[in-house]
C-alpha cells in the first residue's frame, strides 16, 4: 500500500500547444513523457459544447437512484461495462506486493464501443468491445457514443505525435487500435469523508495499465502524480486541456525510456463533488507488445518479453477488483 503524503504545488507538467507544428510538439511529448509520464494538451480541437455535454450526461446518471443504477451493475456485462458502486475497487492493491488497500471513495460508469451482440468482436468479448448497458436516461447514449468517438480520433492524434516523438512513422500504432477495446469511463468523487480509514482516498496511488489516457476534469481539483523524484504534485484543472498520461504497456512499447507514473485522487479542497472524464485508449485485446525499434540500442538493451496486451490488462483487473472476466 502506497502511504499518503500531502503532495507539493504543482511545477513542471507541461502544457502541449496541438496548435502548433508536429515537430515541436512531438518534442514537447517526447521530453514530457521521459520526464513525468503527464503533460496537458490545449487547443487540441475538442469542442467546448461537447466535453460541458458529456460533464452533464456524467451529472444526471450519477444522479439516479442506487437501484436504477445497480440494474446496469457492471458485473452483468461480459466485458464488465455499467456502473461500479462506491467501494467498488481497491486501485493502490494493484501492487501484488503491497498491503491490502480500503476500498476506493468513487463510484463510475464503464463503456466501450457500442457494437450489436452478434457483432463479430463483440463476440469475442473483449473489454471495451460491445455488451454495453445502458441507463434509461433520454440522449445519454447517443451522447456517450458522440463522445467515445471525438475521444478516438484524438487518442490517435495523441498517438501520432508519440509515435513521432520516437522517430517512427505517424501511424505506426494504428494497426494495433483496430477494434481496441478503448473505455469511456465516468468518475464521481464525493468529497474526502472526515471518518474516512486510514489511507483511503478517492483513487488509490496506481498506474493506468493500457496505452493512453486522456482526461478531462471538472474545476474541484485533487489529481495528484508521482514525479520521477518519487515526490507529489498537485495536477490542477487547467481550463480548456486535456491531461494525458501514459499507461504500462506504452511503458513496454517504449522499453522503459517513457513513464507510467503513479497518479492518485484525493476530492479534500473543493467540499463539492468531483467529477472526472478519463478515457482508456488501449490497443486490441490481442495485440503483442514489444519495444519499439528505437526503444532498444546497446546502452538500453530490451527490458521486457513480449506481453499480450489481454494478459496484462486482465491481470491488472483483477488485482483491483478481486476477479477477472473471462477473456
């Protein structure tokens, strides 16, 4: 278990300016992504209308009653999309050597690509890929879907610019998204409870575990990231970016030379509720994940075997939510 220690101000997390060429922010990625693992991106092309649209679909569904959300439980679904109660997981047990953590303070809602059930991928049931649930709540869907999508065409852009970063063709990722299991995910933090256990915090300390993610928050603040120094920052809401953070299979992909940094929620500033808008752009369940040929020369030879990108993912699940599906 990762201890809780009040992180400092916040200092060196980049902002990334897509506005500007691919080659001074692929420079940008490249220094922020072996520095922190974390960097805010701005006029990335994202409308304002959307992500305030999305905000108020996350707002309403978390406002239902526990037993209309529970219908849609999570644990319903073969690819586990749905609604996740409070407690739900346990993020800092991620670490199969650490002390069992206390439950995480959020509740969230889980879905993926939105594909009919005799869909041939959704078929095979991969996280992320079909089975979703859905509330009875009037647009919600439609706009969830509006959403899931601005958010892969700019996980793309995102991964174009890190491919670039590392000397590789722009597209060098796309034939290992083709039919990924990328999850929008709802986040709602209520504020840090005074009776709260020892150690428990919104989002226990934890890595994220596929590619990319992609993040919008609401103005409450309480993301807080580890920094190669081993110390805590303050991730602030700057209005108008994205945060971007990288998971550990890119972390493989990269032979360790970019981070998959440890990241925690603590909602004890705001005294409202937290919201967050993480998106989870990770390859194809069955993708193989091996360094980069750039990653690897004779002073940083290969660090890691190749990983299926199923076999990680579902072991990170499991760590964190005490099962797996059956993948």
């Amino acid at each position: 278990m990762h201890i809780y220690t009040p992180p400092s101000p916040a200092t060196f997390i980049p902002v990334i300016d897509l506005a500007g060429t691919i080659e001074a922010a692929a420079a940008a990625v490249h220094r922020a992504c072996r520095d922190t693992g974390f960097f805010y991106i701005a006029n990335h092309g994202v409308p304002a209308e959307l992500v305030a649209a999305q905000f108020d679909a996350a707002s309403r569904f978390f406002d239902l009653p526990l037993e209309e959300k529970m219908r849609i439980d999570m644990k319903k679904s073969p690819t586990t999309a749905g609604y996740e109660p409070m407690g739900g997981q346990r993020l800092d047990s991620q670490d199969p050597n650490a002390e069992k953590a206390p439950p995480d303070l959020k509740e969230t809602f889980y879905c993926g690509r939105d594909l009919p059930d005799d869909h041939p991928l959704a078929q095979k049931k991969w996280r992320g890929v079909g089975h979703n649930q859905w509330p009875d709540l009037p647009g919600f869907r439609e706009q969830t879907m509006a959403w899931h999508s601005a958010m892969c065409a700019l996980g793309d852009r995102v991964l174009g610019l890190i491919a670039r970063s590392l000397d590789m063709p722009a597209d060098w990722f796309a034939p290992f998204y083709e039919g990924s299991g990328a999850m929008v995910r709802f986040i709602k933090y209520p504020p840090h409870p005074s009776a709260a256990a020892y150690n428990q915090l919104g989002a226990g300390a934890h890595t994220d575990w596929g590619g990319v993610t992609i993040l919008a928050q609401d103005s409450a603040g309480g993301l807080e990231v580890e920094t190669v120094s081993g110390e805590w920052i303050a991730a602030k809401p700057i209005e108008g970016t994205f945060v971007i953070n990288l998971g550990d299979l890119m972390a493989r992909w990269t032979n360790g030379l970019y981070k998959s940094n440890l990241h925690r929620v603590k909602n004890n500033l705001s005294g409202q509720d937290r919201y967050s808008l993480p998106f989870f752009y990770s390859p194809r369940h069955d993708a193989m994940i091996d360094a980069i040929p750039t990653c690897i020369t004779p002073e940083h030879p290969r660090r890691y075997p190749p990983c299926a990108c199923s076999d990680h993912m579902m072991e990170m699940f499991r760590r964190s939510y005490g099962y797996a599906p059956a993948v």
